[in-house]
C-alpha cells in the first residue's frame, strides 16, 4: 500500500500505519532481493563469469555492473588444535590464539600434521552480489591512450 502524503500533519494513526505499511513493503522487498541475488549468483557460477555488465535500462548513459564476490571467514577450533597436537606445538603456533601464518608455517615445515589441522579449521563462506552504476563515456574517434 503507497504511503499517504497529505497537506495538514498526519494523526498517530496514520502514521502507525505508515510505519507497518514501510515495514511489509521492505519485507517484501528484501525477500525479492535476495532471490533475485541468489538466481543471479547462480547464473554467474553456471556460466562461470565473475561479472557482467548490462546497460541501464532507465538511462542509456549508464550501465550496471554485477561482481560476484566470495566472501570467506576461516574459523580454527583453538581448544580442538591444543589438544590434538600438543601444548609445546600449540604454543609455537599461537600467541594468545592461533596465529594463521605460524600455523601455516608450521605446516610447511612438517612440524604439524595438515590432516590433523585440517580437522579444526573452518572455512565460512559468504557470496553475495555488488551490483553499481556506472556511467558509459560516449564514444568519440579519438583514439584513446
């Protein structure tokens, strides 16, 4: 439902409905930008593109562009590693926690067991979808540098 603009100040009443009516649309709305995002990251993984850039249909003079970006969180399980590979091998990698470089280093240097680590790292990954406006230069024959 549109919201109601009006002259004089609106009533509590309005305005509370004002309020769940900017509510329900932007439920709504972000339910259809998230299955728009994820048909669109979907279409860009089977295709195997990074980006795609399309003209804006409301203005010939820009485009959009779509980045597809993989958003990933690595997560060690501190008290898991400590315990399966020891105090004094723990303590080589870690300062207060586990240093991601001294841990990997370690690991090249095959003072620790990758299969053993690998039990306790996780990897969290969250794509999501940049889209931006661009504006497209005109053409021109100069030839450009």
């Amino acid at each position: 439902m549109p919201i109601k603009l009006v002259d004089s100040p609106p009533t509590v009443e309005e305005l509370i409905h004002n309020l769940r009516y900017a509510d329900l649309a932007l439920e709504e709305a972000k339910k259809a930008k998230e299955a728009a995002s994820k048909a669109l990251q979907d279409h860009l993984l089977a295709t195997q593109f990074k980006s795609k850039t399309v003209s804006a249909s409301w203005d010939p003079s820009k485009s959009l562009r779509a980045v597809y970006v993989a958003n990933n969180r690595i997560t060690i399980n501190e008290e898991g590693l400590r315990k399966a590979i020891g105090a004094a091998a723990f303590k080589k990698v870690s300062i207060t926690k586990v240093d991601r470089s001294l841990l990997e280093d370690a690991i090249s240097q095959n003072e620790l067991d990758p299969q053993i680590v690998k039990q306790f790292i996780k990897v969290d990954s969250h794509p999501y979808i940049r889209v931006s406006e661009i504006v497209t230069p005109e053409e021109t024959d100069e030839p450009t540098s």
